[in-house]
C-alpha cells in the first residue's frame, strides 16, 4: 500500500514525466515509487516558487540536489509491500532551502558585477573616459610589482646607514610576500577578469588572468602602510600617499581590470599584510646572516 504522503507527492510530477527521459519510476525523479521522500522535500521547495515555473527547470533542480548527489534515496526499493519510509532527517530538508547568507552573498555578486561594469568608464579607447586611459595605465605601472622591486633593490644598494638598509630590507620582504601571498589566493580562486577587460598589461605572472585579489590594491595598500609607518612626512605629502593607494585601487576598476571586491579585499589584504612583516620585522639582531651578506655585496 503506497504511503499517502506518496501520493501526494506524485501528482505535480508526474504532470512533466513524459517530457523527460527517465519516467516517473527513474531515479532522475528522486527515485519514483521509491523516491516519495526526495519529492516530497522538493515539493516544498517548489511551493515557495512562481505557480507558472518551468516543470523541467525544477526536475533538473530536483536532480541536482544534495539529496540525490549523495545517493540519498529514503524511500528507494519501498514497494507497496514494504513499510512507509523514514521521513528525512531535518538537516536534508534544508539543503535544498536557499540559505540566507548564500542569497546574501549571489546579491553581493550581483552588484559587484553591476558596479564593476558601470565603473569600467576606461575599460576601453572607445569608452565614455576612454580619453583618462592613457593616464589610469600610468598610475597602474606606478604600483606595479617591478618598479618597486627594482626601485627598493636599487634603494638597497645605495644605502649606507644600518637603519636605512634595514626598512629597506624588509619592504623588500613585504613586496615579495604580496607578490606570494597574491599569486597563491588568485590561483585558489581564479575568478576570472572582467568581460570589458582588455588585456594589455605591462609584465605579468601567468596567474594574473585572474582577478581576485586585486595585486595593485595590495601593494598600494601594503607600500602606503609602510612608507607611514616608516618615513617621517610632512602632512600633506602622507595624504598624498593615501590618495595614491586609493586612486590606484578605482583605476583597477575604471581600467575594466577588476571588480570592486578584487579591490576591496585587495585593499584589506595588503593592509593585514603589513601587519604581518611588521610582526616578522627583519633586523641585525633576528637576522643576522641577511644583513651581513648584504654587507658584503
Ligand atoms: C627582483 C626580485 C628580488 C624578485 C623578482 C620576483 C618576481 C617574480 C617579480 C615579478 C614581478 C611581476 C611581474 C609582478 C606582476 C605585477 C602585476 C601585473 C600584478 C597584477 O596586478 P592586478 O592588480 O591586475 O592583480
């Protein structure tokens, strides 16, 4: 004797089986004479939804749930002859429920993409700021990785002081743990860069297709910390530091570059990274032998 709660469940169904390639009976459909529990959870998912809702479009989600991924079928091989099936565990039924916080963060995705293409105003020659690209190039190559590289090596070299060797010994330290730290989370992550993007950037490491993090924003925060910290400046050329960091992480975006949350989480990386070499700060005492092969170059 078929469960009521079954026959329930099979009625809507069924309505969309003969579209389909597997019956009602198919494991597709959560199982068929078997798969009441799966359907009946789906079910419930379903009745949240639009009543004009494409039946395909919800016996492929059906598919696609945890339930089935799993193998889960609670109700598989129950024939007429067996007892009515154990109802799912609640932990089940709210796999299929969408979660607020993955709602939230599709939302947040949804205006990153919005935002990043609206801003995008130099993504290209023919763009509405098409005519500021030439200027947004040159504040990119002004935070990219090989000026300050080559810039700190050369500071290096000219140095004569202990404590001028040894802030510059360790922005070298910061710059090449950006650059680590960056190309691991963007070969983790590899979020592509925006459509509107043109790629046509000075030097770069083959994970810089990717996008998330921002290593401009990185760096622009992580340089302008430290040159705070450690250089004694008049007020306003420290604004002018922080306006620097900041413009560079919009022109990322008005570049076509990247998204405004590869910036955002650029900007709060290269910050904590700073916290980090501050930590680790290389000096005579806790590093001795860099210092002195410095010394002998
Ligand atoms: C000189 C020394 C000591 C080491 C060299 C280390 C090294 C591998 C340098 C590479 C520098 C480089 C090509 C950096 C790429 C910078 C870049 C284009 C980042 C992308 O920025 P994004 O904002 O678009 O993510």
């Amino acid at each position: 004797m078929p469960s009521p709660r079954r026959n329930v469940d099979a009625r809507p169904l069924s309505a969309s089986a003969s579209s389909s390639s597997g019956g009602p009976g198919s494991p597709a459909h959560g199982g068929g004479g078997g798969g009441g529990g799966g359907r009946f959870e789906f079910q419930s998912l379903l009745s949240s939804r639009a009543p004009g809702l494409d039946p395909t479009c919800t016996r492929l989600r059906a598919s696609e749930s945890p339930v089935h991924r799993r193998g889960s079928f609670p109700l598989a091989g129950a024939g007429p002859s067996q007892a009515p099936p154990a109802p799912l565990p609640e932990e089940d039924r709210m796999d299929l429920n969408p979660s607020f916080l993955g709602i939230a963060l599709r939302s947040l995705l949804a205006i990153d993409l919005w935002l990043s293409k609206k801003l995008g105003v130099c993504a290209g020659e023919s763009s509405s700021w098409g005519s500021m690209r030439p200027l947004m190039k040159l504040l990119e190559i002004s935070g990219h990785g090989i000026p300050w590289l080559l810039g700190t090596l050369y500071c290096l070299s000219r140095s004569d002081s202990w404590a001028g060797r040894e802030v510059l010994m360790n922005l070298l330290f910061a710059l090449l743990l950006d650059l680590l730290l960056v190309a691991l989370i963007k070969g983790l992550v590899r979020r592509r860069r925006p459509a509107h993007n043109q790629m046509d950037m000075f030097v770069t490491l083959s994970v810089d297709k990717y996008s998330f993090p921002s290593g401009h924003a990185t760096r622009a925060a992580l340089v302008s910390r430290f040159i705070l910290n450690h250089l004694v400046l008049a007020i306003p050329l420290r604004v002018l530091v922080v306006l620097w960091a900041f413009i560079l992480g919009l022109s990322r975006v008005m570049l076509g570059r990247h998204n405004v949350t590869d910036v955002a989480f650029g900007f709060f990386l290269g910050y904590t990274q700073y916290s980090i070499v501050d930590y680790c700060w290389l000096s005579p005492h806790n590093a001795p032998v860099l210092f002195l092969l410095w010394n002998q170059q």
